[in-house]
C-alpha cells in the first residue's frame, strides 16, 4: 500500500506543537489545577489547555481524519490499527509529572499513523526550543539538522533510559531491569518524558530506552523519530513495534541485540 501524506499534515504537525509548546511554557510558573486520573497518574490544566488547541486545529483541518488525545476530549472512533485511515496519536503534555513539579522536562507529540504505521512524528520540547520532525522515509531532524542514533555497541558504554508507569506492578517488573542495569552500564536515566526519551536515542543523547506499559500517544511519534535516525525499535520480545503495542525496546543498530537480550534477561530472572 502506498502511504500518502496528507497535503498541509507535517507543517500542520509543526506549527500546532511549537504553538501548545508555548502555551505549557507560558503556563509552568502560574498558578495550575492538578486533579488526579488515577492514585499518582495526575492532569493539570496545562495538559487540556494544550490538547484543546491540538485537537481544535487538526480537527478542523482534517475532520475525516481520526484523532486520539491522552485526554480525550477529541476521541472519535476507536482505534482503527491497521486500517487504511489516518489517525492523529497526540500526547498534549508527556511529562505530566514533571509539569505538574515545575521541573522543567515535557514536551508535546503529534503523530500521524496510516494502515497501522506511524508515518509523521513531531517532538516539541518548549523549555529547550528543541523541535524533533520525522516522516516515513525521509529522515529525522533536530531544529531542521539531519539527527543519527549513537555508535555504542556495548551496555558497557551505553547510558540508557527507561520509564516507570503509573501501575505498581509494573513498577515492580520495571524496578528489576533497573537494577539489573545499574551495573552493566555506564548510566540509566529516567526523566519522566517517554517521547524525548525516545528522542533522545534517535540523536544520540541515550543509546538505549525502554518501557512498558505505554500508550500510542507516548510511543508514536518518537518510536519514528528512532527509526527514521537509524536506530532499531521492537516490542519486548524482539518482534515488530507498531505504534498500539504498548511496549517498546530500541537502540543503535550495533547495541540493539546485546540491550534486547539483557532486558528479557532481567524480566524473566525473578518473574
Ligand atoms: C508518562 C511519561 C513517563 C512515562 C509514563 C508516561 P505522561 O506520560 O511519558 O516518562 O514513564 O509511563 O505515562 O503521563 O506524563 O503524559
Ligand atoms: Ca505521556
Ligand atoms: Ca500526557
């Protein structure tokens, strides 16, 4: 099947990240409303503010396109992987915590999925004005620069990231690869944002992540953005990633087997 952009789609993706960028930015110091999703999973006013403006602009531009928000106010449809239509996958806010902090790490991911793949990603990190654009294709950039993933090829060397969800038992599994790695490489970073985590290994800053359980809006536009440099990214036992699989693994090309290995390693040792 051949995947067609949607004419206006990436400059559209662009545009409304840097402009909901903004608006978290602006927001961050001023005084917010936090109300809790679930035991420690929260959303501010921030989130909703952003995912208005997201979802009023796609949804004006492509009414016949699907639109998935995190939170929901635009949702219509269910989500139809693998059909031929096109689906917005948009995280208003990844690093919802962090925000809610005032520590300054979030950002916000557009993605466009077509016949069940990602086919454009957009990354706005507004504290660092740092814009990440994929499209199938055609390569990843970082403020308009060609990005590649890393060339380490040893855990040894490497400085990985990961995430921990809001479910405790998933902490729980997640907690046991943490440890796991804390002795095998160089580092493990977790900062609260799985799309710049994701970013971050497409231009080389990690050279590894992963994380489950996730969602479509987490996973989408970054897990592209790996590809797109060059990097490798499955699910969790080494078979294809799709932006609906809820689990990701991925690293440089020369690392991927030896990161792959370790994790199912430590996630089956005690499970
Ligand atoms: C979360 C962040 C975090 C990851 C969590 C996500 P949110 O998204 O991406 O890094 O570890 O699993 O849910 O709630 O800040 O949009
Ligand atoms: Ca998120
Ligand atoms: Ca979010």
């Amino acid at each position: 099947m051949t995947t067609v952009m949607p004419v206006g789609a990436r400059d559209l993706a662009i545009e409304t990240a840097k402009d909901a960028g903004a608006i978290l930015r602006e927001r961050l110091e001023l005084d917010r409303t936090i109300d809790f999703k679930g035991a420690i999973d929260l959303v501010t006013d921030a989130d909703r503010a952003s995912e208005e403006l997201v979802g009023t602009r796609i949804t004006t531009a492509f009414p016949e396109h699907q639109f998935v928000g995190e939170e929901s106010m635009f949702i219509s449809g269910d989500t139809p992987a693998g059909s031929e239509s096109y689906t917005w996958l948009v995280d208003p806010l990844d690093g919802t915590t962090n925000y809610a902090h005032r520590y300054p790490h979030f950002a916000v991911s557009i993605a466009l999925e077509h016949a069940g793949q990602v086919i454009l990603g957009v990354v706005y990190d507004p504290m660092r004005d740092e814009l990440f654009v994929s499209e199938r294709g055609a390569g990843a950039t970082l403020n308009g620069a060609p990005i590649s993933v890393s060339a380490i090829d040893n855990v040894e060397r490497a400085l990985l990231g990961t995430g921990f969800a809001y479910d405790p038992d998933a902490r729980t599994e997640n907690a046991r690869i943490w440890n796991g790695f804390l002795s095998l490489c160089q580092g493990v970073r977790r900062d609260g944002s799985a799309a710049l985590n994701l970013c971050y290994v497409a231009c080389g800053r990690l050279d590894g992540f992963w994380e489950r359980p996730l969602n479509a809006w987490d996973l989408a536009a970054g897990s592209l953005m790996v590809e797109e440099a060059g990097g490798v990214v499955t699910g969790f036992d080494g078979t294809p990633f799709g932006p609906y699989r809820r689990e990701i693994v991925c690293a440089n090309g020369l690392l991927f087997a030896e990161l792959s290995r370790e994790i199912s390693r430590l996630s089956n040792e005690h499970g």
